[in-house]
C-alpha cells in the first residue's frame, strides 16, 4: 500500500491575500484663491458703501432743503421741516415746558422762569446737524437731539424757582414709630430732595438743561434725615401710644370744651423723632403737624358751623408743645366770624347791642357809624374774640347775671363759690356779653368819679380805642378814707363796673388771671 506524504504546516507555503494598493486621491483646486477672496470681498464693501452712500445722498436730496429725519428739539420731531417752519413749530411748543425730577413732572410757563427761547437760532443748529454739525448718521438714523437756545433772565429764574421749592423738593423723614397691630415699632428714615437753583440756572446758561423729551431736568440735592435710629425711644413712644390723643375745642362764648379723639394706630403716623442741636444730640419725639392739620381742618368743616373756625396752626403748636411734654392732650380754641344780622320790627341799635351781648358803640363801629336801623336792614354785629385781649382759659369761668345781681365762679365746670354784686346804674349800665379779664390794679383810680377802686380786674372797654375799662372791684373810697356802697349790694348803684365783697373781691383777685372769660349776663 502505498504511503502519502503528510506534510507539516511549517514547511508549507502559505497563501496570503493582499489588497491591491489605493490610487492617490488629486486634491481639487479651489474655485477662488486667498487673493481671489480679498478682491471679492473688497469688491463687496465697495459695492455696500456705494449702496450706502447712494442712500444717504439720496436721504440728503430729498432733504436738501429741509431739517435731516432724525432731529428732534424740545421734544419736536423736526425732520423734514424747513428752519422756517421750525421756528413756527417752536415757537407754539413754548408757550409752556415741563420740569423733571426723574419719575416727577410740572407744567410751568417758561416765562415765570426768566426763560426766552430763540426758536430761529434753534431751528438753525436743528438743520445744521449732520452738515457740519453733529453725526450724520444720528441726523439721519439715530436720535439727533438739539439743545434748544434759550436766555435766561437769572434774577427772575431764581425767584421763580424758588416759588417751586414747596412743591418739587420732599423734606427727609426722620426715622420714627408706627402702630401695627397693637404692637408700636420703629420706622425707617427717608432721604429728602431740595433743590439747587444754582446748579440749575448754570446747566440752563451752558446749554445743557433739557432732556431728549423736552423737559427741564433740576438740579436735586440729597437732603438726610438728621435721625436714623428711633429704637432708643420706642418705650416713650409705647408710653404715649397707650393713649388716644386728645384735642379739648373749647369754645369761650359757650364755655363748651368737646374733644375730639384720635386712637393710637392714627395718631402714631403723626409721631417723629428729633435730635435736638446741643452736642450730645438728644432725641425727642415731634408731631408731625401736617397730618395733626388735616386731621383738624377735616373735624373743623366736618363739626363747626360757618360762624365759627379753628386757627390751625395754633392747634398744631399746642399739640407740638404736648407731646414736648409729654402729654396726649390739648387745647383748641373756636373762633367766631363777623354775623349779619337782620333788624326786626321797633329794634334799635341800643336794643340790638343789648339782646346780642356787644357795646352798642361797636356796633356802630362795625357798620360805618350809623346812628339808627330799619326794619330788615342787614347790619354787622362784630366777634366776641375783639374783647379777647389774651387766649382764654379755658377751666376758669366767671358769671355775672345782671338781672340777678349775682356772681358764680367756676372751676373745672364745678361751681367754687357765689356771692351777692351790684352793677351799673342805667345811665350807666353794665353791659352783658362775653369778655375776660383783661388787667389786674390793685388800687385803680376813676378820674371821671374821683374814685379809688381796690382789687380792680378790669373786664371790658366800653368805648372802642378808649383807655377806659369797666371791671370788678371791691368798695370803693372817695378822697382816701370814704367807703362807698358798703350797704347797697344786690342793687345796682354803680357806674358800670361790677362791684364785689371786699372778702369775696379779695379771693377773686388773687384767683382770676388775666384771660379768665366773663359771662355777663342781662
């Protein structure tokens, strides 16, 4: 049998494949070269510009003879126009301007502010932006703004704008207290704003006062409260605000005091702390009297009748001094107007002045010194407060009833004492209405009578600008030692003065100060 040969893998010859090799790739040439490319380029920017500038010359012919389309002055879109009609245009937009205080406008007339526009020079500098002036392409695309020519009178500018300073500035607030829920904490100060006339005036004469919507901006300068911290009065203030605050009308014809109270969440907006101008800088609360104001003068219209008012400002220093002290509570006085009055049938000036409690020679006075009335004629009867020479106290009354012959004296609206007087004869009389005592004499002396009259209080004069004053007195001497009327109490025997005790005229001296209101009484 015949062997084959078997042979090893070793000696074998291997077949290996082998990729026929790649052909080489040719690169492709580019369509433009490097320098190719710059000249394309270039040729694009020349063929924009020439776009762009044939854009703008025609722009500029088709506003050859008119202001370019984006200037604008005063807040006046001027494109288009010519400087004639700019100047027309202008000059109808000045007949007022706004002043600006960033969000805050007014309207004024320029003319209180010393300001005259030249509308012509305005127009020229508007056509001249973009020729020569300014950008072109802010004249022509953009926002050319042209400061209008103005002239300023600077005397009547800064009188003009100091008249504004009450309403454009804003005081700082000092840091003070608030009533929130029961609860009295502290608030923030707040910066204030006045108004730099100076600074104004000079941004106006350099051409550079008006913005692009064609207000006057002004000139503001911080103003910083002069108390930042109010927390080291918080116990005061939670010692007040436990209180309403009370204002006590009193009115001295009626002898009323009503009060009118506002609660603690209200009146805590009123609250304000100050630092006072010593070296160690002490805070004490204030009461912000602009609010107290409104509060009264909304009461006073809301409550008075037309006959009668409050002096607002009085009231407020009242309650400012209060709070100085401590104290939630004070007064207000009512004040009463001139009446008209109507004559009725068989009345006289006499009569008239005896029914309404005035000297009839007041009377007189008030209406141009007439010496008689018709039946429904109007005449004047002249305010009680003219015998006010002193604020009324308000806790003292004195009542005198003629008719009577008798005398109250009144504290707190409780009667302290009474006592028997005697008043004017009726040549003489006593004359009622409501007065007060005007003067203390301890001896005064009647030239008219050649009387001597101790403890004198005067109370009224009956005569208008005459030095002569009717008042209480005790018993009376004539030529040092003489009393007189020691019996006649109860009876009228005097010359129009209010005779009293000497026990009783004594006390009273010593207790009615000046300004103690007088009722007397027919």
């Amino acid at each position: 049998m015949q062997q084959k040969s078997i042979r090893s893998a070793s000696s074998a010859q291997s077949r290996v494949y082998r990729p026929a090799p790649a052909k080489k790739r040719q690169r492709r040439k580019p369509l433009l070269s490097k320098q190719n490319l710059l000249i394309a380029f270039a040729l694009g920017a020349l063929l924009t510009l020439v776009s762009l500038g044939a854009l703008v010359l025609g722009v500029t012919m088709v506003y050859s003879r008119g202001i370019l389309p984006a200037v604008r002055a005063l807040g006046v879109e001027l494109g288009g126009l010519s400087q004639e009609e700019a100047d027309d245009r202008l000059s109808a937009q000045w007949t007022t301007i706004t002043l600006r205080d960033g969000e805050r406008t007014w309207a004024v007339d320029p003319a209180t502010l010393g300001l005259t526009l030249d509308a012509e020079a305005t127009a020229r500098e508007a056509y001249a932006q973009g020729r020569g002036q300014g950008s072109l392409g802010s004249a022509l695309f953009g926002n050319a703004n042209v400061q209008p020519v103005v002239h300023v009178d600077t005397q009547t500018a800064e009188q003009g704008l100091a008249s504004l300073t009450s309403i454009v500035e804003t005081a700082a607030v000092n840091a003070g207290v608030q009533f929130v829920n029961g609860q009295v904490t502290t608030t923030p100060p707040q910066e204030g704003q006045a108004l730099d006339i100076a600074a104004t005036i000079e941004r106006l004469q350099n051409g550079q006062g008006f913005d692009r919507s064609g207000a006057l901006s002004l000139v503001m300068i911080p103003v910083q409260p002069t108390v930042t911290d109010a927390s080291p009065m918080l116990a005061e203030a939670q010692r007040l605000l436990s209180n309403a605050y009370t204002f006590n009308v009193f009115d001295p014809v009626t002898g009323d005091i009503v009060p009118w109270s506002v609660p603690p969440e209200s009146w805590a907006t009123w609250l304000t702390a100050t630092s006072d101008s010593s070296e160690t800088g002490d805070l004490a609360f204030t009461m912000d009297t602009g609010r107290a104001a409104a509060y009264l003068q909304a009461q006073a219209d809301a409550i008075l009748d037309s006959t009668r008012y409050v002096n607002i400002d009085e009231a407020t220093q009242a309650a400012q001094a209060a709070i100085a002290n401590g104290s939630t509570q004070s007064y207000v006085r009512v004040y009463h107007h001139d009446r008209s009055y109507v004559v009725q049938a068989g009345e006289t000036i006499t009569s008239i002045a005896w029914d309404v409690g005035v000297p009839y020679l007041y009377i007189q006075q008030a209406n141009g010194g007439i010496d008689s009335v018709s039946e429904g004629q109007t005449i004047t009867i002249p305010s009680p407060d003219n015998f006010f020479d002193y604020a009324p106290v308000p806790n003292k009354r004195l009542v005198v009833s003629i008719s009577e012959q008798h005398l109250w004296v009144y504290e707190n609206g409780v009667l302290l004492w009474d006592a028997v007087i005697s008043t004017g004869i009726a040549s003489s009389p006593t004359w009622p209405g409501i007065y007060q005592i005007i003067m203390h004499e301890p001896n005064a002396y009647a030239g008219n009578w050649d009387l001597y009259m101790p403890n004198f209080m005067g109370v009224y004069r009956p005569i208008p600008g005459a030095d002569f004053t009717n008042g209480f007195h005790g018993f009376p001497t004539r030529g040092g030692s003489q009393l007189l009327w020691t019996n006649s109490l109860g009876t009228p025997v005097t010359y129009g003065c209010i005779l009293v005790g000497d026990e009783q005229i004594d006390t009273l001296y010593n207790w009615a100060e000046d300004g103690v209101v007088v009722e007397i009484q027919p």
